[in-house]
C-alpha cells in the first residue's frame, strides 16, 4: 500500500472474486492471495493481455467501486487491523 496500491473493500455483500488491474494486464479470479491458497486449494485466477477485456474490467470495476469501501493501511478492513489484509499484504510483498 506504500508503494500506491489500493485496496477496496466490497460493501453490499460478501464478494469472493478477486479483480486486479495492472499495466494493461487483467487477473481475475477467485483466488485468496496467500500461501494456502496458492499451494493447496483449487482455485483460478486467470491472466488476460487484451485491451477489450482491460476496457471491460476497468468499467466492471469503477461500477463496482461505487459500492466499496478503501481500505486504509491503519484499518484492515472488516478484519481489523491485523486481519487478512495485512496478513495478505506481508505474504506477498515480504
């Protein structure tokens, strides 16, 4: 999150779908971002290098994002301070 990477957190409901947008690249998937996840469970995210779909994500996303929450570094989320964000967060980037 230091480095400008934001986080936001789907308010209506409990959304188990994972969107990044990055350098025209499109991930999307369901895929918990921590170890387990990565190693042990059977989920996908998929990686996409089409401007059309980047186009589409981006406006799935922006229409989303008007029913989410940012999360802040100091907060966590609905998880508390050292819930899974932060806990994702470490595994990720240390």
């Amino acid at each position: 999150m230091k480095a400008g990477v934001e986080i936001y957190e789907y308010q209506p409901q409990i959304l188990h779908a994972k969107l990044i947008l990055s350098d025209g690249a499109v991930y999307a998937g369901s895929s918990n971002l921590d170890i387990r996840s990565l190693n042990l469970n059977y989920e996908l995210m998929l990686r996409l290098e089409d401007e059309t779909v980047a186009v589409e994500a981006r406006e799935i996303f922006e229409r989303l994002l008007k029913h989410s929450r940012r999360i802040e570094p100091d907060h966590g989320g609905s998880h508390g301070p050292s819930g899974s964000v932060g806990k994702i967060t470490g595994r990720i980037f240390c």
